[in-house]
C-alpha cells in the first residue's frame, strides 16, 4: 500500500472513533433504554412505546441516538417531555358488586381507589356479567376500594380493604347496603287489579304494577332518620294513595303492601296569556283544599305542566273544591301566578278549566310617623287573602305555619267564613322610608308596616291589586304604648328565658312580631303596642304556659307560672326491643287534646301538659299497630315512665 492511503485510512479511523465518542458523550452513555412502568416487557423508543422484540421500520432493534447537538434527558423543556407520556404505574383490581339484601349483582354502582400521590382509579359496575367492574393502573399503595351509589335517593357510600402491593386483585366481592326491595299490590276498592298503575316510593323512584296489579321496588332507602317509607301509587280516574312501609331491620323477607285506589276526577285545560296565546312549560297545581268548615293545604303530587300548545291535565283529583295555581314559565318575567278558587271536582268526570297569567302588579309607598317625618328601616309584609264561605264551622278554628295562616270563623246563622292568607312579598323602607314590592300578583291583599323592636304601633291596610298596574299604599305609624312586667315561679324567683308575646290581631294567633324574652331577673319589656286591650302569651319550658288579655296602658302584674306536669315514657319495638324513634304521640284531656309527631331521641319522651288529671296517651308510628294507655296520672310519670311495645302491622 502507498504511503499516500496509508494515510487517508487513518484520517477514515480517527474519524469514525471521534463521531462514536461523541454521540456516546452526547446520549450520556446507555441511559438510552428507558423502562416503560407497567411491565418490564415494553420499552419506549424514540417516543413510541413498543413490545420487547418488536422490529423498528427503519432498521434493527437497537437504541436510536438522539441528535448531536440535544440537550441531556432530564434538561429537555416541560412541552418536549408532555410528548411522550408515560402509562401511570399500577395494578388491576376486579370483581362484583352485590347487594346486601339479596346478594343479587348491582349495574352503575361506581367503584373507586385512591392513592396516596392523588392519582385515582375509578369505573363503574357493568352488566356484562352483571355487576362486574374491572379498576385498571390501581396504585400499589392504594389500600381501600370505595363503593357509591347515586340514584334517587342520597348517596350512600361504603369502603373495603385491599392489600397493598404490586400484585393484582381479582374476584373481589364488594356488598353493599343498597336499600331493600318493596313488592305488594294495587287495586280498586273492590279488589279489582289496576294493571298500569304507576307505584312510586317518596315520589322518587317509579315502577308500573303488571297485569295482576303486581309490583316490585328495589333499592328503597329511608330519608336520614326516616324509619318508614312512603309508597304511593296512582292510575288514571283514581286518587293517589299511599301507605308507608317500615324499614326491614336486616336482609329477610320482603314487605308486602297492598295500595287500595279511591276513584277520583280530572281537571283540564289550557294556560293562556291576557292576550289569549297559548303558555307552554306553565306549572299548574293544586294548592289548597275548601272545605264548608276550613281548609287546608292539597296533598303533594297533584301537579303538571303546559304542553307547547298550552294544555295540561291534572288526574288523581279527589272529589271537592280546590284552589288551582298556574304560573308563568322560566323565562316569563312580564306574567305572575294566579289563584283559582271554587273548581269543583267530581269523581269518574273532567273539570273543564282555562287560566289566564295576569300581568304583573307593583305596590309602593312611604312610611312615616305622626309628625310627617320618614321612618326608616320600617318593615313591609304583603300577604295573599283568600275567603270563602264557611257554614259548617264550630266556633273557630286557626291553621298556621311560618308563611300560612287558615283561620275560620262560624256565626249563629250559618256565615261563617274561612279567611286565608300567604306571605307574598317583604320590603324594607330606605333613609326616605320608601318601600317597593314588585312581581305582585292580582288579587285581596293585607299589607302591614311595623318597625321591630322600636317604638311605634303597627298599621295595617287592606288593599285590592288589579294585574299590570302600580298601586300606592302609604302608612302612618302612631307612637305605641310599652309594656313592662316580671315573670316568677311560685316561689317569687325570677325565671329567665321565658318568652313572653302579645296577639295585634283578632284571630288571637301570635306571629312573633311583638315578642321578647325575660332576662335574669325575670323581666320583659314589649314595645310599639296599641292602646287596646291585648292577648299576652307566656311559655317556658317545664312551666304551664300563661295566657290572659292585658292592658298596656295600666300598671300589669308580675306573671307567676307553675310548674307543668309531664307525662314521660319510652316506644319501643316490641319484637327487637328497639327504640322507635319517629310516631305521633296524642294526650286527651277532659277539656281537648294536643297532638305531637316529631322524631324523639332512643324514643323517648317528655310532654308538658296542662293539669295533673288523668289523661289518655296514645302512640302511632308507621307500620305499627296503634296503642293507648288511658287513666294517665301524668305526675306519676316521672317516677314510673309509660312503656309503649308496639307491634308491627300483619
């Protein structure tokens, strides 16, 4: 060989040495083969993730240097290294999900496992095969598999153990308390089957009954410190009825209900505009119920919505006169709601009934004193009035809640009326003593003005408001009288905390508006009352409540209240001897009764009564049979606590 090649050769060896040290040095050794996490059998290359084995299309399966002049693994930018995602670590966990009652699979039940890092696993429960659920890339410290169910009802929730670790878990039983099912029956007062019936527990999750009349519910659960549920059912030409259902205590049998449906009536028709156009998507209910001796609110349930075209039909009605609401759709903001008395409904017919939205109203007005002067921070209530004719009233007779006032009134000669009325609108005066109510609805309405706590009477207006008008009503508020007095025990020691309150109207109710409590001295100051005579009402607990009419303007007693009777005692499940925690428990006197349905503690209860005659008590919790226990001597409770052992209904 010359010495001229000699020489080329050389130079092609150098060469070659040089590029391999520097690609080594610029990939930083045999860091290249990077392992993929979730088995040792992938590896990624180049960005692409391929099998161990797997030839490259471009050449031998070996590494792929990176270019000359990149930058080492670690120092690569956030976005390069978001191009090449790594699959999350982890293992799989699988099994079923089953219900405790029955141990039968559950489908759509969510299945979740949580890391320590944040990551989460989470699938749900599917019908092939039923219940089944598979949770992929599970953390290996991962130590608890959650269960939840959504559904109608609350969610309900429950936990179990895993081991931790890199191995997989599979045929995993996950039972979970889902509720218990409800079969039974529906038919017609003479036991006829009412195949169709719609069958619905608390009017949250439906089922329909077949063509005997059958029907099956599962997953039925209580609401929180429920111990019974409400199943209802309805069918066309027939009312809504229900029963309710005690909660089983475990898995067991199934309850049995048997739902008899009262044969009913139907109102239908169209919601219309002023302008006579049909209204779609309006809600029509039934809101109250008239009756010849007082009324009360309708039962639940009893409504509907407007079709594009207007119509509605509201089925299971019973028969009576009733009061049917309609108000405006969602995105109506020019109409209001209306009331409409006297539709009279009649069993197996069609009430024909079309209900114009009236336009709304506005009420405004000034508050000021005698002088002229503004008042503000004065308070402005509106209530809806309602009255109808009442001949079958006894004496009288109030209904009230926190927003509802039904008050009937009876008359020698048969006059008697019943006078309803509903909170509609509040309004606070500003530094003018401006006040304004929008949104009102057409109609008799009772408007009143007060300032709490302050020194001035309440006034009171009646007015009249015709749709898409503005209406003024103004007040004047007359300086009040102030009534100051003490409360004490027998023993002429203070008793604080009591409530003492007056009655501004001649329904003798007590909204709450004029009310104070004594301190500890017993004392109570009541401000901005009328010079006239009023109802005084003062209660506190162990004490037999106060009631007697007063005078502001003269010098009042010191109001002594004695101690109240109690009648105490305990319900229970006679077969478990269990608490029942939820009943209604009444206590007749000579000279009328009082009714309590709450739910009591382990329960337990504690009644204040009026005297220390003998009474009758008597308990009545869902499905239990009802007891009483007469010739109570509520005194001699405290020493000797009544005991109710109720027995479950056949």
């Amino acid at each position: 060989m010359s010495r001229l090649a000699l020489v080329v050769l050389a130079l092609v060896v150098l060469c070659v040495v040089g590029f391999v040290l520097f690609a080594d040095d610029a990939l930083g050794g045999a860091d290249d083969v990077v392992p993929v996490v979730g088995g040792p059998e992938e590896r990624r290359s180049g960005g692409t993730v391929l099998p161990e084995g797997t030839p490259r299309p471009d050449g031998p399966d070996e590494p792929r240097p990176l270019a000359p002049d990149a930058p080492p693994r670690d120092a690569r930018p956030a976005a390069v290294a978001a191009e090449t995602p790594e699959m999350p670590p982890g293992r799989t966990v699988s099994g079923r999900v089953e219900r405790l009652w029955d141990r039968t699979p559950i489908v759509g039940a969510r299945v979740v496992a949580d890391a320590s890092d944040g990551s989460r696993a989470t699938t749900h429960s599917l019908g092939t095969p039923p219940g089944a659920f598979v949770l992929e890339h599970v953390h290996h410290d991962a130590s608890e598999v959650v269960v939840e169910l959504d559904g109608p009802w609350p969610m309900r929730r429950s936990a179990y153990d895993i081991e931790t670790g890199e191995e997989d878990v599979d045929a995993l039983v996950l039972v979970v308390d889902s509720g218990f099912p409800v079969a039974g029956l529906v038919t017609d007062e003479s036991g006829a089957p009412l195949a169709g019936a719609v069958v619905d527990a608390q009017q949250k999750q439906e089922t329909v009954a077949d063509a005997g009349g059958r029907f099956r519910l599962t997953d039925v659960a209580p609401a929180e410190g429920r111990e019974s549920v409400e199943i209802g059912a309805r069918a066309p030409w027939f009312q809504r009825g229900s029963d309710d259902v005690l909660v089983p205590r475990g898995p067991g049998a199934t309850p049995e209900v048997h739902l008899v449906l009262v044969g009913g009536g139907a109102i239908e028709g169209r919601v219309l505009d002023p302008d006579d156009e049909p209204v779609a998507g309006a809600p029509v209910e039934l809101v109250f119920e008239m009756t010849t001796a007082h009324g009360r609110r309708a039962p639940g349930g009893l409504e509907t919505t407007s079709g594009a075209d207007g119509r509605y039909r509201l089925d299971h009605v019973k028969a009576g006169r009733w009061v049917v609401e309609a108000k405006p759709g969602p995105f109506d903001e020019t109409h209001v709601d209306t009331w409409v008395p006297e539709v009279v409904v009649d069993t197996g017919r069609v009430t024909r009934l079309d209900i114009v939205l009236p336009r709304a109203a506005t009420v405004a007005g000034r508050v000021r004193d005698a002088y002229g002067a503004p008042v503000a921070g004065a308070e402005v209530r509106m209530d809806r009035v309602l009255r109808w004719p009442a001949p079958d009233v006894g004496g009288s007779s109030t209904t009230t809640s926190s927003d509802l006032r039904i008050t009937s009134r009876g008359a020698p000669d048969g006059s008697g009326e019943t006078v309803l009325t509903l909170l509609e609108g509040e309004a606070t005066t500003d530094a003018d003593g401006t006040y304004l109510l929008e949104s009102v609805t057409p109609g008799e309405k009772r408007l009143g003005a007060l300032v709490p706590d302050g020194d001035f009477t309440p006034a009171e207006e009646t007015l009249h408001v015709e749709g898409g008008r503005e209406h003024i009503a103004d007040f004047l508020l007359d300086a009040g009288l102030v009534l100051r007095s003490r409360v004490v025990d027998v023993a002429g020691l203070p008793i604080e905390g009591a409530s003492a309150q007056v009655s501004l109207d001649d329904s003798g109710s007590f909204d709450g508006s004029h009310r104070a409590t004594t301190d500890a001295d017993g004392c109570f100051e009541l401000t901005g009352l009328p010079a006239r005579e009023l109802g005084l009402l003062i209660h506190a607990d162990g004490y037999l409540s106060l009631f007697e009419d007063v005078d502001p303007a003269a010098a009042p007693p010191e109001y002594v209240l004695r101690p109240a009777p109690r009648v105490v005692g305990r319900v229970v499940d006679a077969a478990l001897d269990e608490p029942v925690t939820r009943y209604t428990l009444r206590i007749e006197y000579t000279r009328g009764s009082m009714s309590n349905q709450s739910q009591f503690p382990d329960g337990e209860f504690a009644i204040d009564v009026v005297d220390d005659e003998p009474v009758v008590v008597s308990v009545e919790a869902p499905g239990y049979l009802p007891q009483s226990i007469e010739g109570v001597v509520p005194s001699s409770t405290e020493v000797r606590p009544l005991e109710f052992r109720l027995l479950r209904e056949p």
